[in-house]
C-alpha cells in the first residue's frame, strides 16, 4: 500500500491547480471582452454604411434636383449693377450645403449648369474648352465661375470710392449705415499698410488733367508691387517728369504741310529793271552775281553765266539768248519778256504798307489766311507747340483749345488791349505764365489766350529768345498750301468707319429691355419660309447685316 502523502503537499497541489483555473478563467474573459469590442465596431461600421448609402443614393435624385431648382433663381451677370457670381451664389450657398446634401458631386454641378443664364452658360462652356463641365468638380466650378462672372473693379477703386462716400439728401440713416457698412469691408483695411494707404493718398491728389499720365503710371506700379512706398512714388515722378523733358528735348520737328495761307504776288514797278529782276531771281542765282566776271558752267564746255538773271525772264542766260523776245505779255500786252518782268509801272498792283501805330494797346498782325507763314517749333509747360513767327505783333497768342492741351494752367484777367491789323479790337481771354523752350534754351513768359485758331509768336518772346538775330530758315519751319481736297483725304485715312457708308455698331452703351411688372414673355416661332426663297432672304439678311 502507498503511503498517504503529507498534507502540506497535497495543499499545494490543489493551490497550483486553482492558479490554473484563475488563469484560464481570465483568458477567456479578455477574449470575450475582444469579441465584444469587435462586435461594436463591425456594427458601427455598418451603421456608417447605410448613412452614406442613404444620402448618396436618395430615393428619388430627379425630384430632389427638381424641387430645387425651382426655388433658385437664374444667374444673369451684369457688372455694371455689381451682379457677380459670388452675389449669386452667397445667396444660395446655404442650400447647396444643407438642403442638396443628399446629392452628389456631379449632380450639384448639373443643378449649377441648369440655373446659369443662355450667354452665361455658353460663355462657360467656351472658358473650359477643350473640357466640358462635367470634368470638374463642384468647388472647382465655383471657382471658375467666381473668376469668370467676377467684379471687374480693383481693390484701389474700392478703396477709393470708400473715401468718397457721403450720405444723400434722401437716403435713411439705416441704408447709409449699410452702405458704409459694405464698403469698408470691401476696403480691406485689416490688410491694408501704412504705406499703401499713403500710397493711396498720394495717388488720389493727384486730380490735374496734366498728371493724367503720371496717375497712370503710379497706378500701374502700385497694382503690380503692393509693397511699395510713398518715397519710391515721389521718386518715379521726378523720373517721369526728367523722361518727359528729355524726349522733349530730342525730338526734332519734322516737316509738316498745314493749310494756312497763299503767297499773294504783288509786281512792284521799278526804274531799274536789271536790279528788280535779280530780287526776282532765286536765291542761288543771286549769289553767282558776287561774281562779275562770270564762271564756266558745271560741264566745264567753255559757256560762261552771266552776272545777273535775265531781264526779261528771270533765267539765268543773256538777254540776247531771251526766248520770250517774240512773247507777248497777257499783263502789259507788250512783247519781248515774260509774264510779271514788265517794265512799266501798273495801277493796282503796288502793295500798299499800313503803319501800325500803337498807342496804349498792343498790335496784333492777324495777316490772310492766304499768305506763306512760318512757323516755331516751341515746348509750353512740357507741350509740342507751333507759333506763327510775327514781328507785327507785339503779344504771343494761343488758342483756348491749346491752353487746355497745357493742363488748364492758373490764369489772370489781361493786363493790355489788342488790335488786329485791320484796327478791329481782338478779344483777350486771360493771360498765364508758362515756362517756353526754343531750340533748348528755356525761359518764363507770359502768353494771351483767345478763343480763335491763333497761335502768334510776338516780339515779346522774340526778343527774349534773340531770335531776330538769327536766319529765320534755323529755327523756322516754313509751312506752304494744301488744298482742303487733301484734308478731307486725310480725315477719311484716318477715320475710315466715321466715313464708311455702311451702318454703324454702337459700343457705348447697353440697351436693355424690360417687360412691364404685369406682363408674360410670350414666344413666337419663326414664319416659315418657302424653300425656293431661302437664297433671296439670305441675301437680304446678308445685306442688312
């Protein structure tokens, strides 16, 4: 027989077999816990599943897409009257986000697609090419479409426009707090610098029609580089203005014909018919006469030139080679000399001279407008100027139309009265002071305005430039006849579809037609049209067109 074993060992048995059984215990209770942790996620899970089933998949999408589209209304840009796609869509933002939840992102763009107006669809369309609009997604279209039917206007008109804004004469409290309201934060002023609002300041000050250009230019930098500042302004202004007086300085007058006057012939009868005839002779014929004992001609064949012209013609030939020696004169009906060499005084034809005599006014020579002129190329405040040179005036004269070219410079009522040649009074506007520049030199003088076609360089400023020291062939540009046939030429080059017969198209403005409150659209389709007059009509819309 075995012997029983000891209590203590058989104690100890029975301790590891409980610690077993604990620790199987605890194993299947974690696995149980595991099951049911997998149990909740894996119903979580489907739960998650049927929602979005249920709202991408919506019962019926045609009636939701259709319940829809009926409480929004159609986009029609406009941006005249700030009708823009970002007006638009905030006011239905809200219903795409919430109440067309249950549809998906092509169908939201199907919904977008339908509610843009006929041209504003179509214009879409031609803005994605060669893409349709399906390829995009529903932010990406409303982005594009926020670009495309956008606001034209600048974040620098805005501001601008903030700045002048003022309450009206009938406009409530309320809507003048609104619209103040809207254009501050159209302002921007959170994103706004010191600088650029000095910037701004700057360029609003800026209110002469002679910084038109200069308004331009800023405007420009400041749209492309933000960061700029109020001196780097002030110093492209003084760059622009150095840029302006160089060019002005470099251009050179070219030729130029104007239709001004005609040279009046007038035959003044002499006793000396030999020196009368050489005045008459042109001007290197006259130069040859330094020369008494005559000079062979260029061919170098032996021939001599006479001293002087020939007395019956004018050529530079003897007498007794004259050709017109059996030519009869249509003036004097006299033989042997040409037409205006008569030797015989004729009554009418002297060329009287009026002494103007100025007592307290100032003359100013305003010949016909048919005699040769000459003209100066001058520079007044920065512009390209031409002046009749007129030392039978005592005044410089421009025109009203030219002073606005000037910038509407300051002017001051006239110190002195004017008097044409004639003797009748010429009506002075205002006079100014404006800085003058002849062939680079540069001075300060005072120039009348009148409201006639006259631009005279008197003796005030010839004196002050010293220009009847000078051959006037240096500084003047000598202007002769075009006949009026030849501007009308012109103006019809330039200005074709102004002279074109056909109709015109007005760009100007928009024509918009509007129905009364309490009348319908109504469609009318087209006439029809019998086939065998389809090319007689299209040619009569061709032609209307």
């Amino acid at each position: 027989q075995q012997q029983p074993l000891p209590t203590d060992v058989v104690i100890a048995q029975i301790l590891h077999q409980l610690q077993q059984q604990q620790a199987i215990t605890n194993q299947l209770l974690q696995n149980h816990h595991l099951v049911q942790e997998q149990q909740r996620n894996f119903m979580q899970q489907q739960g998650n599943i049927l929602r979005n089933i249920q709202v991408h998949v919506p019962p019926n999408p045609e009636a939701v897409l259709d319940s829809l589209a009926g409480n929004v209304k159609e986009f029609r840009y406009d941006s005249e009257n700030n009708i823009t796609f970002n007006a638009w869509f905030s006011r239905y933002k809200d219903l795409f986000d919430k109440d067309a939840a249950r549809l998906d992102d092509p169908a939201k763009v199907r919904l977008l697609m339908r509610k843009l107006g006929t041209v504003e669809h179509e214009r879409y369309l031609s803005f994605i090419l060669p893409q349709v609009a399906s390829f995009y997604s529903f932010e990406q279209t409303v982005e594009k479409l926020g670009k495309l039917f956008g606001t034209t206007e600048s974040t620098i008109s805005k501001r601008f426009r903030c700045l002048q804004l003022a309450k009206g004469a009938t406009e409530d409290y309320v809507a003048y707090a609104c619209r103040i309201n809207k254009n501050c934060v159209e302002f921007e002023l959170g994103k706004m610098s010191e600088e650029e609002f000095k910037c701004l300041m700057f360029v609003c000050g800026l209110k002469d029609e002679a910084d038109g250009e200069i308004r331009t230019r800023l405007l420009t930098r400041i749209e492309e580089k933000t960061d700029v500042t109020l001196e780097q302004l002030s110093s492209e202004c003084q760059r622009l203005l150095t840029l302006r007086h160089d060019t002005a300085m470099i251009e050179k007058p070219g030729s130029s014909v104007h239709v001004i006057r005609k040279q009046q012939q007038f035959h003044k009868p002499s006793q000396e018919p030999r020196q009368w005839a050489q005045r008459q002779a042109p001007r290197e014929f006259r130069q040859r006469q330094q020369h008494p004992g005559g000079r062979k001609t260029p061919h170098g064949e032996g021939e001599k030139v006479p001293p002087g012209p020939c007395w019956n013609c004018g050529a530079m030939h003897y007498n007794r080679d004259c050709h017109f020696k059996s030519h009869q004169c249509s003036e004097c009906s006299r033989y042997g000399h040409k037409e205006g060499y008569c030797r015989t005084a004729k009554k009418g034809k002297r060329k009287t001279k009026t002494n103007s005599v100025t007592v307290e006014t100032k003359i100013v020579q305003v010949n016909s407008i048919k005699e040769r002129r000459k003209f100066v190329p001058v520079t007044l405040n920065g512009v390209s100027v031409k002046l009749q040179f007129d030392t039978a005036s005592d005044i410089s004269v421009v025109s009203s139309e030219t002073w606005k070219r000037l910038g509407k410079p300051p002017t001051r009522p006239p110190k002195v009265n004017a008097k044409s040649a004639s003797g009748d009074p010429l009506k002075l506007e205002s006079e100014f002071d404006c800085s003058i520049t002849v062939n680079g030199v540069s001075e300060m003088g005072v120039v009348f305005v009148v409201n006639q076609d006259l631009h005279i360089m008197g003796l005030d400023l010839i004196e002050k430039f010293q220009l009847d020291a000078v051959p006037m062939n240096v500084f003047c540009r000598q202007v002769g006849e075009t006949s009026s046939t030849s501007i009308v030429g012109r103006l019809k080059t330039a200005y074709r579809s102004v002279f074109s017969t056909t109709l015109g198209r007005c760009t100007k403005t928009q024509v918009k037609l509007e129905l009364k409150p309490d009348q319908k659209p109504v469609f009318r389709p087209k006439r029809p049209v019998a086939y065998a007059m389809y090319s007689a009509v299209d040619e009569e819309l061709d032609r209307l067109e």
